[in-house]
C-alpha cells in the first residue's frame, strides 16, 4: 500500500528562531507589523510504501528522526496522513 503524509518540523519554543526574529525585524521595520512572533519551521510531503498503517507511520518516524529533523532543537507534527491508490 501506498501512504501519503504531510509533516509540520519546527524548533522547540525555548530554542531561539534566529530567521523568524529576521523577519519580525523586517515586518516592523517596514511598517506592517510592530510586534509580529514569527517563527520558523520547514513542512514535507511525502509518500511511503508499507504493509500496514502501522508498519507506515512506523516508518515514517524512522524518515522524520533519522533525516528530517534534529530531535535536541526540533519538535514535529504528522498534519496529514492517508492511503493513496
């Protein structure tokens, strides 16, 4: 089977955003937004064969701790997630 995913990675909350600060400057700077909070994150989109659901999202964590994310600084979130023909 076919599955399809959507993960949502951004930095833990006490880890400092130094891009989302970069654009809350700017966002001031040019007059749209005094206090904007921006923070940063990245969102893939992927698609995994398995068995099962379980062998899926089994799998899919193994891809989010071993190549997308750095688990000391970054916190993730699985948005989506469906079978697929």
């Amino acid at each position: 089977m076919k599955f399809s995913a959507t993960i949502n990675i951004k930095l833990k909350k006490q880890i400092k955003d130094a891009k989302g600060e970069a654009v809350s400057a700017v966002l001031s700077r040019i007059g749209l937004e005094d206090k904007a909070k921006v923070r940063i994150g990245k969102i893939f989109e992927l698609e995994v064969n398995a068995e099962n659901e379980d062998a899926a999202k089994t799998k899919l964590n193994k891809i989010i701790f071993d190549v997308l994310m750095n688990p000391i600084v970054e916190t993730y979130e699985i948005t989506t997630f469906e079978v697929i023909n």
